[in-house]
C-alpha cells in the first residue's frame, strides 16, 4: 500500500472534525489516517463541498457519482482501487490496513 485517498461526503470542514456535534467515527478515521501518514504512506483526503473539481475530474469517483449519487461516499481508495464506498472502513479493516505497513524503525541513539 503506497497511496490511500478518502473522498468524504460534503461536511462543513475538510475533515468533519468541527462543530459541535462530532461524528467519533470521524475521529478515528483521523487518527488511522495519521498512523498511516507516520508510516510513510500517501494520504489524500478530499471534502465534497471544500474540493468538488477533486471529485469532478478522478475517472473513478465521477463514474461511482454518476451511477450512485453523493448517497456512494464516503470512499476510501488504496492504490487507485476501490477499498469501500458507503462507508469508512470499521475497525478490523483499519486495523489489517494499519499492520500491512511496517511501522518505521526508530533510530538508535549513539552514545
């Protein structure tokens, strides 16, 4: 896995993480986001309402919205393919994601 782009449903802020009533789905997709980040993987994330030519003008994600609508986000692309639509991956699949990314090794401190 080098790239995962999400492509969120319109919210009111680039990640949904505003207001005061905050989806705690939201968050945790966030935070896998920012693991994933830490292990050197391509994260993009893109907002129905904050970046609509993103959606416009990726070959996939204008063929899903023709066919299915704004009802088919969110979706979450790894390497270009469709990981899910309809919804963020649950925790299960997060978590197979998350361990299919070696985590970085620390360097060791000389002495």
């Amino acid at each position: 896995m080098k790239t995962i782009q999400v492509f969120d449903p319109p919210m009111c802020c680039s990640t949904g993480l505003c207001g005061t009533n905050i989806d705690t789905e939201l968050i945790r997709v966030s935070a896998w986001l920012t693991q994933l980040r830490k292990r050197g993987v391509t994260v993009e994330r893109q907002n129905l309402s904050q970046q609509p030519m993103a959606f416009a003008q990726h070959p996939t994600i204008k063929a899903l919205m023709d066919q299915k609508g704004v009802e088919v986000f969110p979706v979450v692309l790894i390497d270009g393919a469709v990981h899910v639509q309809g919804r963020y991956p649950n925790a299960a699949e997060r978590e197979a994601l998350l361990q299919a990314v070696p985590a970085p090794v620390a360097e060791k401190a000389t002495l």
